[in-house]
C-alpha cells in the first residue's frame, strides 16, 4: 500500500512515501526490501546505517505497529503483522 504526503521542513517542502508492510507476509526471519529503493531491512541490523525506528505503537500491552525510516530513500515503513511476535 502506498501513501503520498507532503512534509514541510525548515520553509522547504519534501516529499515523503509512506509503505505498509504486513510481516506475517514475509519469509524467514522477518528480513524484507525497502518497497520504494531496495534495500534489505533485518531485525538483526541494530545499527541504524539501513533504517531507524520512529515509532512503536502497543495496544494492550502487546505490540501493534512499528514505524522505520528507510536511510537510503527516506521512506517511512509501516510495520504490522506482529502478532506472532506477541506470543513467544
């Protein structure tokens, strides 16, 4: 799914892309591609050289959404689908 808006930063306006990703369907490990630049998002890569998390939403006390960044193009990721990782 995509989602256009329009960011106004510092007098300057920027387009910003917003994707939803479901990970339940994604394979193995949770590892997916950026849908707008291609570029490979792991759990495992805490280093924040590929993507940033911005927001991480609960809803009673289980988790709901996150929200990630993508580095390379600027894209915001909307992560759902984290049921399963509610029950481990």
């Amino acid at each position: 799914m995509l989602i256009l808006y329009w960011v106004v930063k510092a007098m300057s306006v920027q387009e910003v892309t917003f994707f939803v990703v479901n990970l339940l369907d994604t394979e193995g490990r949770g590892v997916f591609r950026c849908p707008r630049c291609g570029a490979e998002i792991s759990p495992d890569d805490m280093t924040e050289s590929v993507y940033r998390i911005l927001d991480v939403i609960m809803k009673k006390d289980r988790l709901d959404t996150i929200v990630l960044e993508c580095i390379r193009c600027g894209s915001r990721i909307q992560l759902i689908g984290l049921d399963l990782l509610n029950y481990t």
